[in-house]
C-alpha cells in the first residue's frame, strides 16, 4: 500500500508518469486532484498546473474527451475553493493560531493573507495561477469575513478562467505542434517556470523596496 502511494506521487511530478496517471485515471482522478488542491491544507504541493496543461495537450489526442474534461473540472475547481472558504470563516482567527504539521505550513498562509490584503476580492481570481497561494487564500478570505455572495462571484469566474486557460491551452498545443505529447517535460517546465514567475517578481520587488531610504533626512535649520 506505502509503495503504492509513493509511486502515485512520484507519477505526480514525472512527466511521463503524469501522462500515464491521467490515461488511467482519466477525469474523474484529475477531479479529484483539482478539487483536493482547492479544497484541502493537505493539496498544497499538488502539481495542478502542469496537471491540466498536459490533460488539454491528451485531450488533443483524443485521450480524453474535452467534453468530459473541461466542464466537470471547472465545476470541482469551484466547489474545493468553496469547501477552502468555508473552513475559514469557520476557524477565523485560530486558523493563524495552528501548529505547523507535514500538511501545514503558517507561512503558506501567511503568504496567501499578504497576497488577499495587496489585490483584495481580485485575489481570489488571481490566486489560481499561484501556486501554494491558490489552496490558502479561500480560507483567508474566509477567515476575513469576505461576504459570501462577493466571493463565490470571483470564485466561479477565477475557477472558470483557470481551468479554461489551462486545458484549453494544452489542448491548443496539442492540436497545432505535431507530437508534443512527446515533448510534455518542456512544456511543464515552461508552465512551472511561469506559475513562479509572480512569487519571484514579488520577492525582487520587496528586496528592492527594502533597499530603498524608507524616509528622507531630516535637515535642521543652522543657528544664527
């Protein structure tokens, strides 16, 4: 059973065994994937980015229908972000208070607070494209008291956005570079380099902001 479950994961960030994983689970194990990232502390380190990328550039090649694939992911897309927004406005503030575990990281939810308190109600659009950030920041805006009714808004169309960029991208590569499907490790590396691109960009920027004088000198008058 332990070998198995390390070799689900090992599948997870290998190319070939991602493309192998999505053959034989098809949309429901990418699902269920999507929807555990969303919804769950414990989804954090799931690939989902590269996920879809490469279940679009399948799809291309009729691995798995799009009908099958686009809708029923969006809809678990928008339903763990749903279960992630409810788990914090049901802890509030104690969720700040809770112990660092292997499936749980403050600084993770710290990181995903600083991201929510810059964009506000955009961050929860925004936010599907950062990793780590996407599965944290529902239940801070949850934990903020964000009004229910403001937040699924932005969350179906974050989900929506998300998703459909994603495995309609992968599926535009599929169906206009010939057998891409096996050059799938360049691609991931061009999907995981750009999801990191925005936490690099915020570290450069508060490096340099730090360097900067946080005030001007203050000149005294000369005495006469």
């Amino acid at each position: 059973m332990f070998d198995t479950i390390l070799h689900f994961f090992h599948a997870l960030f290998n190319p070939e065994g991602l493309k192998e994983l999505i053959r034989a689970g098809g949309a429901p194990l990418i699902c269920t994937i999507v929807f555990v990232e969303t919804g769950f502390f414990v989804g954090f380190f799931l690939p989902g980015d590269s996920l879809l990328v490469t279940a679009g550039i399948l799809s291309a090649g009729e691995v798995i229908p799009l009908k099958w694939l686009l809708l029923p992911v969006m809809l678990c897309a928008i339903l763990g972000d749903q279960i992630g927004y409810w788990i914090g406005r049901a802890a509030g503030s104690a969720l700040y208070r809770r112990e660092d575990s292997l499936f749980f990281r403050r600084s993770h939810l710290q990181r995903a607070r600083d991201f929510y308190q810059k964009y506000g109600g955009r961050a929860v659009i925004l936010a599907r494209f950062v990793p780590i950030v996407r599965t944290f920041c529902p239940p801070v805006a949850g934990a903020a008291q964000m009004p229910y009714l403001r937040y699924l808004a932005y969350d179906i169309c974050g989900g929506t956005i998300w998703v459909g960029a994603t495995i309609l991208g992968g599926y535009f590569l599929g169906r206009t570079i010939p057998n891409i499907s096996q050059r799938i490790h360049y691609v991931i590396l061009v999907v995981v380099i750009l999801s990191l691109l925005p936490a690099v960009i915020s570290i450069l920027r508060s490096r340099r902001a730090a360097q900067l004088p946080s005030s001007s000198p203050v000149i005294t008058p000369e005495k006469p």
